[in-house]
C-alpha cells in the first residue's frame, strides 16, 4: 500500500496525496461544522470524526478548503450572521449567543475583522442598500 505523503523536496518537508477517503473526510467536517455551526470543534475532535489523524487533517482541509478548520468555522458563523442581520431586527447579543459566542464582544470583533465594519455598520448599510432598488423613469 502506498504510503499517503511522500517528499515534497530535499528539505525534508512533506506534501499530502490526497485520495477519495481524505475528501470524504474533509466534506463530512465540512459538513458537521455548517449545520452545527454553534459549537466550537477543536481540530482534535474534528479528527476523532473523520479518522484523520492531525497531520492528515490539518494539510488536507487547508488544500482543499482553503483555510483552516477554525477559519472555515468563524467563516461560517459571519455569513451566517450576515444573514440574521438582514432578515432579523435581533441585537447583536442575541445574535452572537444564538451563534454560540459567549460574548457579544468577541463575536462584534470578529466580525468587524473579517467584514470591515461592525455588524451594527454593516446591517444599516446593508438594509440601506437592500431596501428599494432605485427606480429610473
């Protein structure tokens, strides 16, 4: 059987061959982090659930993702969030504890981090923007 990584250059350093498990396990973490988007899987865990061990995990959801696992979560919470601020008059509490943050502060955070403005920004000028198309005569 073929081993899964192989030299990548004389440095010693090594690049994943990705196979169909791997993907397989990547779009199950993918997956349990979308529609449980409340908790906070650490990679350990996210590990356990997909039968990779950290190494495997860790270079494989960086290739295929583009980021890491905790990047693709916080991602996920801010689009979700993006969305409950659109579609909601909720605080900004209450969206962050519905998104499982413990404080509003650190979700405010990073959302601004991520999006550019704070999400009390970002929802007054979104609705603005939303809120009738302009109409030429």
């Amino acid at each position: 059987m073929p081993s899964p990584t192989k030299p990548s250059d004389s440095s010693g350093s090594f690049s994943l061959q990705i196979n169909h498990m791997i993907i397989e396990s990547i779009e199950l973490a993918k997956k349990l982090i979308e529609e449980n988007f409340t908790k906070r899987y650490t990679q350990k865990i996210l590990c356990k659930l997909t039968g990779l061990n950290q190494y495997k995990f860790k270079k494989a959801f960086k290739i295929l993702v583009g980021v890491s696992a905790r990047q693709y979560q916080v991602q996920v919470k801010i689009e979700r969030a993006k969305i409950i601020l659109l579609e909601t008059d909720d605080y900004i509490w209450e969206i962050a504890l519905s998104l499982g943050y413990e404080h509003a502060q650190n979700f405010s955070m990073q959302f601004k981090r991520r999006v550019g403005s704070s999400p009390k920004k970002w929802r007054k000028h979104e609705k603005i923007r939303h809120a009738s198309p302009s109409r030429i005569p």
